[in-house]
C-alpha cells in the first residue's frame, strides 16, 4: 500500500513537471498578432536567403462589422545585423548596400515572387535575368498585378557604409483585399549570410487583433456561454423542483453542466482580451486550458460510468474504480498538454512532427474510451434484458443510439479534418478553418443535452435507481 502510495505520489510530481515545463517553454512564444523577432536567423532556399516573418487571415474593411476598422500590418523597431566580416567588405563612404528585402504577399499570388513568369526557377534576379529588364539583379523577382501594380509589396531597407546594423524604417501596410497574407524578410547577397533579424510587426484586423481564422470563434464561444447558461437554469430549476429525488449520476451531470458553462465563458473572455490587446493573457488562457481538459475528462467519465450501469445497475464501479480514476487522470495530463501547446505558443503554425507529439497521446486515450464504452454498454444491456428491466433497458437503448450516432459524426468529421489539412496546406481556406474546434465543442454540448434530457430529475427518477 505505501510502496503504491509512493508511486502515486511520483506520478503526480512527474506530471506537475512536465506540465509546468510546458507552460514555461510556451510562455516565452505567448505573442498572439503581435510578431516578436529575437534573434531570428535567415535559411536558404534556391538562390536566396529568407526568414518568415509571420502568415495571418485578414479581412478588408469592407467585410468588417466595425466602419472606422482597418487591417494592417505594422513593422516597428525591426532591425537586421550582419556579421562583422561581412560589414568590413564595404567602406564608410558606399552607402546603400547589402540589400535586404520585406515581401507581402497574398497567398494566391505566391507564384508572383520568383521567376516563374520568367521561366526560370530563381527567386532572385541574376545578371542573364536582368539583361531584358524584367527584374533587377540583386532584387527577389516580383510579378507585380495588372490591377494593383503595388502588390505583392516590397519594402526595402540597406546597410549603410561598414555598418553592422540597419533599422526599418517604421511603416504601416494597409490592407484592402481579404485574403491569408505571408510576409518574409529576404536578401539574394550570399555576404550577408549569417544575418539575424530582432524586432517585432503588429498585425491587424479591421474588428481587432484577433487573427481571422480565429475572430468567429469569440462570437462561437460567447453563444455557446448562452446555450450551456440556458441548459444549465432548466437542469437547476428540475434539480431544485425534484430534489428528494435525486440520483448519484445526477450530481455529476450538473458538475459537467457547470465545467462547460465556465470553460465556455472563459475562453469568450481570453479572446475579447486578445482582440482587444494583441497578446494572449496568460492567466486566462492558463485557466480556459484548464477548465477544458477538466471538462473534457470528465465529460468522458460520465460517459464510461453511465455505460457501466453506475446507479442502473451497479451502487459503485468496485474493483475498477482504480483503473477509471488512471485512465482520467492519464487522459487529463495529455489533453492538458495539448491545449497548452496549441494556445500558449505563437500563433503561426507549429511543426506538424512536433505537434503530433502532443496529438497521438489524446487519440489513444479517447479509443481507449470508446472501446471500453461500448463494451460496458453491451454488458449492461445484457444485464438489463436478464433482468426485465423494460425502462431502464428502453433508457440504455436510446443513449446507446446516441452515442453511436455521435462516434459516427465523430469519424466522419476526423475524415474530413485530415481532408482539410492535406488540401490546404498553405492556409488558404482559413476562413473556414474555426469551423474544426467548434464542431467538436458543439457535439460534446448536444451530447451532454441529451444525457440531461434523458436523465433529467422528475418524480419517477428513482424508477432508475437500483
């Protein structure tokens, strides 16, 4: 018993460990639209030398609910420093040189930047390029449109003499055109490799900070604060009027009613803040993370204690009750780490490999479930048919149903997420990309209604007690 104690009592500390490293490593990149470059190196690619400076949905002012609003991206006190022996190659008097290069682009005219037009595949313009005077040598090659001969924009900014550093000038670029926008900072002279990049760029919608593939999410979590407020006052107002009724199961229903109606509300507020400021507030956001990997796991308890007969047809779980609490509290950690990861960090996407990481842990937990589920569903209606238990058999088989339902929308929407992350590599369809989350907070929300409805307190509640 100690020596499982003991155990108990490390897992729990090496959990705190690497959930609070989590945190710590994420903190730094808690950026939300505003960029921070610190230090940011430039790699290679082709005949060139880039660094990403950022990628966001923006909308035009037109398609905004605001009238004053506009979008915007701002570059402030973005600085470049090349290497010492890179700035010795130039003397005091030769101005303008080491040439480097800002370019927006909006992701549909990416074949604009680079000699394709050209019929070539150089991203800057050589000497054999430059001779027809379609591109200027030393300058990444830009198609400019017909329509609005300024885009893709370049903004450039030189070193000065056998000066280190060179300073962007401060410069807001307005936005007229919704579209997933890309910046990057380039150079074509193979001298200034080693060059770093410090500073930072605000991006702006014409409704806030928000990024626009997560801006209709505010509005999603603020109605979904609503609809667990309004399931929460009927389950309250049936609780209060049939209280000498009440079973065990009810209890946890309303705990779950509750973690969805505050995890809702705090996640509306953590986005109010970030549209209003640009950064994600950390306490919030810790908190909004928190609560959802709680209601998550519990959530999915409920689900496993209900299947199991907890009230129906069993008083307690028993032996297993060891192995359920395990399995919560494995399933919390995992999905703690995976909302930290996803919300703590900056904005841009992460690495896919490193991201998967965090994902797999979470899909083998929740098949783990739903294998144990149903098992324990098909073992509990096997019990009621002995038995002759015509309603509490005819309840099983409606909620048996519904969660079969639920696990095949559940399998059609995971087809769907890996249809739409594989076509849309490059972000192009972001302003359906909330689209995901929401799906999957809204089925746990109908879920959850249902298992209100059909366990809802009355005076006939103790008909499905044991």
């Amino acid at each position: 018993m100690a020596g499982g104690r003991r155990r108990g009592r490390g897992a729990l500390g090496a959990a705190a460990v690497l959930l609070g490293f989590i945190i710590f490593s994420l903190s730094v990149g808690v950026e939300g639209s505003i960029h921070e470059y610190e230090e940011g190196t430039f790699t290679p690619q082709m005949n060139s030398f880039f660094f990403h400076g950022g990628s966001e949905g923006l909308y035009s002012p037109k398609n905004a609910t605001s009238p004053n609003g506009k979008s915007f991206i701002q570059f402030e006190s973005v600085t470049f420093r090349r290497t010492k022996e890179a700035a010795a190659q130039h003397g005091e008097m030769e101005q303008n040189n080491g040439l480097i290069e800002a370019i927006i682009v909006e992701i549909r005219d990416r074949e604009r930047i680079g000699g394709n037009f050209l019929n070539s595949n150089a991203i800057c313009c050589t000497s054999e390029l430059a001779k027809d005077g379609s591109c200027k040598k030393g300058e990444v090659i830009i198609h400019r449109k017909s329509d609005n001969p300024d885009w893709p924009m370049r903004i450039s900014t030189s070193f000065s003499g056998s000066d280190d550093e060179a300073k962007m000038e401060t410069r807001t670029v307005y936005i007229n055109h919704t579209g997933m926008y890309y910046l990057y900072f380039m150079f074509c002279d193979p001298k200034l490799k080693g060059t770093v990049i410090s500073g930072k760029t605000i991006w702006r919608n014409p409704t806030g900070y928000l990024p626009g593939k997560m801006a209709p999410l505010m509005t999603f979590y603020g109605s979904m604060s609503l609809a667990y407020l309004v399931l929460g006052l009927i389950w309250f107002l049936q609780f209060v009027r049939f209280w000498k009724d009440i079973l065990p199961l009810q209890y946890y229903i309303t705990m779950v009613i509750a973690l969805g109606m505050c995890e809702m509300a705090l996640w509306y507020f953590e986005y109010v803040n970030f549209n209003s400021t640009g950064t994600r507030p950390m306490g919030i956001t810790i908190w909004a993370v928190t609560f959802s990997a709680v209601r998550k796991t519990v959530s999915r308890l409920l689900l496993l204690v209900v299947s199991m007969g907890f009230g129906v047809v069993r008083p307690t779980l028993g032996g297993i009750t060891s192995k359920v609490a395990l399995l919560g509290f494995i399933y919390f950690i995992a999905s703690e780490a995976l909302e930290l990861f996803e919300n703590l960090g900056n904005i841009n996407d992460f690495s896919r490999k490193v991201r998967l990481f965090f994902v797999l842990p979470v899909a083998v937990l929740d098949s783990c479930f739903i294998l144990w589920i149903f098992s324990s569903l098909s073992k509990t209606l096997e019990k009621l048919q002995m038995r002759r238990s015509t309603a509490k058999l005819e309840l099983y088989r409606k909620f048996t149903n519904c969660l079969a339902i639920s696990v095949l929308l559940s399998v059609a929407w995971i087809g769907y997420e890996l249809y739409f992350n594989a076509s849309d590599p490059l972000g192009e369809l972001w302003e359906r990309a909330w689209l995901i989350p929401a799906f999957w907070n809204v089925l746990a929300y109908l879920l959850l209604a249902v298992i209100c409805v059909l366990w809802a307190p009355s005076q006939n509640s103790t008909r499905y007690a044991l």
